[in-house]
C-alpha cells in the first residue's frame, strides 16, 4: 500500500472540494490503496511551494496537489528545487484548471481513485521563466493580467465566465495595446509589434483549447504565439479562424517552437504566470525536460 502526502488549498471549492476529498480518502482507504496520508493545508501565499520542496520523499510514494493552477505551480515549483521525483497527482479544485484538463484528470471521486490505483506515471518538462517556473503557460500583453483583476467572489459566482466579463469590461483598453518585442529562440532572432504573445507547455490556455495546437508535455520545447498588431477586422478574422482550427496559419500569428526563449520589450510588462501574478521582462525562458513525474489515466 501506498503513503500520500495531501497538499491543499482550502480556498479552493471550499466545502466542495474537502467533502470531494474526504469520499477519495475513504475510498483509498476501504481498497487498501493507501495505507497512510499526510494532509497540509496552506494558510498563505507560498505555503505550498515550501511544503513541496522541504518534506522528505521517503516518507511518500506520491503527492497530491488539491486546489487551483496557482496551487499547483507553487507545489511543482518546490518539488523541481528540491530535485523530488515522486509522482505528482493533481484534484483540480480552481476556476480554470487548464493543466489537469490536458492531461485529461477526472473530476469525479471513482476517477480519481481509479487513476491513483492504476498509477500510471509519466514524464513532464517544465518551463522556467527567470527565477520562477510554469507548468502551462507565461504570457504578457492583452487579456494576460484579467486573472490579476478578477476577484475571488466574482470566481465562485460566475466561475470561468468571470475572466470573460472582466475582458469584455476592459475591450477598449486592451485594444490599444502595442509591444514592441525583441525575441530570440534559440539562434533565431526577430522583432515583432504585437497585442500578447505565450509561452506555453500545453495547448490549452486561458480555458481554451487546442491555442497551441502542437504543444506537448514531454517533447523538450517550449511554444511561442505571438499576436501580431493587426486592424479589428484582422483580429476578428483570426478569432473566426481559430473556431475553424486554422489560426496557426494565420499571418497574424507567429509561432515557433525553442528550448530556449529571450524576450525583450519596450514597455514594463509584467508576466502572468500559470494564472498569477509573476515577474517582469526582459525574460529568459528554458525547457527543463523531464523534470516532473505526474499521475495520469489510463489511455
């Protein structure tokens, strides 16, 4: 039988989530699945990433990250600085939760147990940014600080739909937005003038899916989409092209694939990352390959 340390964020889904939790441990339990759990719940901002990175993975056969994006960079984090390569399990509990939606984790309580029974582990790269990491995605520029300026009450009452009404809120704002960037992939260089660009390990951002339609968790690159400055009947023609598939061939997309990223920009840009807050260009970006275990399901 198996040993599990349980690292939680109580603000996420509140009763839902530890109710939800409560059904897996008893189910763990009943299956002789696992003999013994450890249960830490954060209290404040960085809590996670500490746990991760100073508990000692002898005493665990497997972490268990309970809660949003933001929770799961901080536990990856700490566990990719302290070198663990136990297997991380993910009980998505955010608003958006685009990594354990790639990856295909199931929501419902047999799922969960099922996957952790099966233990079916795979390899992950991790993006780092700086001095900071990122399991899905780093962006900057239009619509990338709406996950800054939506408010925890808004969330629990709208739930996606709220990053949607606060960009539409803020439309003519981001419109204006003009970078200037300096990027190099690699030995490849260039300068673009766009809305946003990502840097992602996933195809799915922002809840949307198939962005980055050539993404993978394990291929040793990382991916850059670039939004070029375009007019309003470009930028809605390239929208209609996504729905239909064909964005990535889009003139107004540049989109390359790197192990190594440096970004520049004449503005002061702040980057979000896995949906919060994080640090500002210039940008170093590397490919750390392999460097996660995960939990998945069967196929």
């Amino acid at each position: 039988m198996k040993r599990c340390l349980i690292i939680i964020n109580p603000s996420s889904g509140k009763h839902i989530i530890q109710n939800k939790l409560d059904r897996i441990i008893g189910q763990l339990t009943l299956q002789n699945i696992v003999e013994h759990f450890e249960i830490f719940y954060t209290e404040k901002k960085d809590d996670a990433y500490y746990k991760a990175k100073d508990c000692d993975e002898n005493q665990y056969d497997f972490i268990m990250s309970v809660g949003g994006d933001g929770t799961l960079n901080e536990v990856i984090s700490g566990m990719v600085d302290s070198h663990k390569k136990i297997p991380l399990c993910i009980l998505a509990a955010g608003t958006v939760n685009d990594f354990a939606n790639y990856l295909n984790i199931p929501s419902s309580v047999n799922g969960i147990v099922e996957m952790i029974k099966n233990f079916n582990v795979i390899s992950s790269d991790v993006g780092k940014i700086n001095d900071q990491y990122f399991i899905n995605v780093a962006a900057a520029g239009m619509f990338s600080d709406i996950s800054f300026v939506v408010s925890k009450e808004e969330k629990k009452k709208f739930g996606p739909l709220a990053y949607y009404f606060k960009g539409m809120t803020q439309l003519p704002q981001q419109l204006s937005t003009n970078l200037h960037l300096n990027v190099t992939v690699d030995n490849e260089s260039f300068e673009e003038d766009a809305y946003m660009f990502a840097i992602t390990n996933t195809n799915r951002v922002g809840g949307f899916d198939g962005i980055i339609p050539f993404a993978d968790i394990n291929d040793g690159k990382l991916d850059l989409v670039i939004v070029k400055r375009c007019s309003i009947t470009d930028l809605i023609a390239l929208i209609k092209d996504y729905r239909f598939g064909k964005h990535d061939k889009s003139p107004f997309i540049h989109y390359i694939q790197g192990q190594h990223i440096h970004i520049t920009c004449d503005q002061d840009l702040t980057m979000d990352i896995d949906g919060e807050e994080g640090t500002h260009l210039p940008i170093d970006v590397h490919n750390l390959q392999k460097s996660i275990q995960l939990l998945v399901p069967l196929k």
